[in-house]
C-alpha cells in the first residue's frame, strides 16, 4: 500500500474547499444565492431563517482564502 503525501492532500482538500466556496461566492455576487440558500433548507425541512448580505468582494476574498488555508491543515493532519 503507497503513504499517502500529506502535503499533496492538503492541497487538494484545501483546493476543493476554496473552490466550493468560491462558488459560493459566486452564487452570491450574480444573486442567486438565497434562493439555492432557501432551496437547500427547505428540501431538509427547515424554514428559511437567514438572508444572505449584499457581495462584498474583500469578504468573498477572506472567505475563500481562510477555507482553502484550513483546508490544506486538515488535508495536512
């Protein structure tokens, strides 16, 4: 059985987070995001409770780095 690379996992957990919310977003910069929002809960049975906030570019940044950045420490772990 080969070892697996931690170093090559974290970049690939760490990719598909920072991708996954950069889709995100996304979603949230062209409007669509409380609706999938609102979809998601009301397909899991739950009132939709939250209102996504206009798109703010320096936010999308922080949140797209900060998850890539913890998902590379877990991929790391």
């Amino acid at each position: 059985m080969r070892k697996i690379n931690a170093f090559k996992l974290g970049l690939v957990i760490g990719a598909v987070f920072g991708l996954s919310h950069l889709i995100w977003a996304a979603l949230v910069a062209v409007g669509w995001a409380q609706g999938v929002l609102d979809f998601a809960l009301w397909a899991h049975f739950i009132g939709p409770a939250l209102r996504i906030e206009p798109f703010a570019i320096g936010t999308a940044a922080i949140l797209v780095v900060v998850t890539s950045a913890a998902g590379f420490v877990i991929g790391v772990l």
